[in-house]
C-alpha cells in the first residue's frame, strides 16, 4: 500500500509536467515562428517478485513471473519542428522559409541562433534584424535613400535606389539546416542553439541543396494546434486525477489496516 502511494505520486508529477508543457504551447499559439513542444514519458524500475522462466518445487516452468512497477517518469520533451501556418502580412520586412531551414541571427556575445521567425527590423544603421535587435548572419545593410525592399525566392535582397531603373541588389540571405532539428536547445526569444544532438548547422543558399525557399510579405506562425493541445489537456487532466484517487484509495487502505486493532 505504501507502494500504491508513492507509484501514484510518479503518475501526478509526469502529469503536471504534462499539463505545464501543454500551457506553454498554448501561451505561444500565435507566437510567429514558435515550435510547440511534445513530453514523453517512460516507466520506471519495476520491483521483481518471481522471475519469469523460474524453475518451481515441482520441477515446472513458470510461463510468466511477477513484476510490480513502481511508477512513471517524464524521459525527454521533444521541440516539434514541423512546419506552422502561413499568414499573409503585406508588410516587406516580413518573410518566411518555405521548406526546411533557419535563419541566422548574431548574439551579443557572438554565437550564432537560429530561428524560424522572419519578422525583420532596420536598425539606426539600416541594418537587418530581428525584434531584440540582433544583427542577421550574413549582415545585410540597407542604403538610407533605398527604397521598396524585395527578398528574392533564392534569398537575393534587392532595392529602388533614386535616379535607377534597374533594382539593385545588396546582399544575400542565407539559412542553415541540422540533421536533427529536435535536438536543437530553446534559448527563448524563438531563438535556438545547437547542442551535441543536434549536429553541426549547414549553411547554404535558400532554393538550393534541398534548402528552403523565400516567401515575402508571409510570416511563419505558431505550429500549435489549440483542438489538439485541448485534447492532449483534457486526457493529462483526467490522468491526474485518476492517480490522484489512487492515492486517495492508497490511504484509505492503511486506514483500515490501523483500524484493525480496535
């Protein structure tokens, strides 16, 4: 019985993970560019009373054995990195990856994070950046008397300048890619880095090498499905409850136990 309390106990706390990692997709579906995130849970040691196989007193083969588990735990939260909606902003600053891909953004401290939000800003030099401020990687600059800014599908940025017919290009957008996207580590700010799982970024030319194209006027949103989540938190809540009415039934049992005295 004292196992039937702490074996419940394991289920609640998996489920609370659960339910906390459900509310954060949530507090993000319109989050541009989020990845919502998935948990998974595993068994824990289970406690052998009779191996399966063993040999009885009268010689026999037990078919089966006895095994008692003791409970669940969460083995890993999983980034989910499939590909989220596409909204139509009109807005020219605003672009998207069609297909597989991250931008690259430079940190303060020089470290490169990738994301898959494409909402960019001019800074006061008329450099690309996205909304904290972070210098795109490779830096593009945008002359101050340019005008009507266009991302090609193959990441060429080009602009109007004043007494020119023909637009002139001013750089090149280029995307990385990871062998395994999961692996990749939130930092926040729907920015990410690279880990051991993740492999090493490649980087190359959007359209090309089975990277991704370039969409403009387009943001990438939230790839959160509210029905979904609403279902996966439903199913978490009853989970829990139903953990917790073991506990309940847990105690209830020792309680007849200590009332056998009387």
């Amino acid at each position: 019985m004292f196992r039937t309390l702490w074996t419940a106990a394991t289920g609640m706390t998996t489920q609370q993970t659960n339910i906390d990692t459900i509310a954060n997709n949530l507090a993000n579906v319109n989050n541009v560019g989020f990845k919502k995130s998935r948990a998974h849970f595993e068994d824990l040691i289970y406690q052998e009373l009779k191996p399966a196989g063993s040999i009885s007193a009268a010689g026999l083969t037990h078919p089966t054995g006895i095994q008692v588990g003791l409970g669940s735990k969460v083995s890993s939260i999983e980034k989910v990195h499939t590909q989220g909606n596409f909204q139509y902003t009109g807005v020219n600053l605003d672009i998207a990856i069609e297909g597989d891909g991250y931008f690259q953004f430079q940190l303060p401290n020089g470290d490169l994070a990738y994301t898959r939000a494409g909402s960019l800003k001019l800074d006061g030099n008329g450099n690309l950046v996205n909304p904290n401020g972070y210098l795109m990687e490779p830096n593009i600059t945008v002359p101050e008397d340019a005008s009507n800014i266009s991302f090609g599908e193959d990441g060429t940025v080009s602009v109007s300048l004043p007494g020119e017919d023909v637009a002139q290009e001013i750089g090149q957008l280029e995307l990385a890619r990871f062998i395994n996207p999961a692996g990749l580590k939130s930092i926040g700010k729907n920015l990410f880095m690279p880990t051991g799982a993740s492999g090493d970024p490649v980087a190359g030319t959007p359209g090309e090498d089975s990277f991704g194209s370039i969409a403009q006027n387009i943001l990438e949103m939230s790839n959160v499905s509210v029905v979904d989540e609403m279902v996966n938190m439903i199913t978490g809540q009853r989970a829990y409850e139903i953990n917790s009415k073991c506990v309940q039934t847990g105690d209830e049992m020792l309680q007849i136990v200590n009332n056998l005295k009387r």
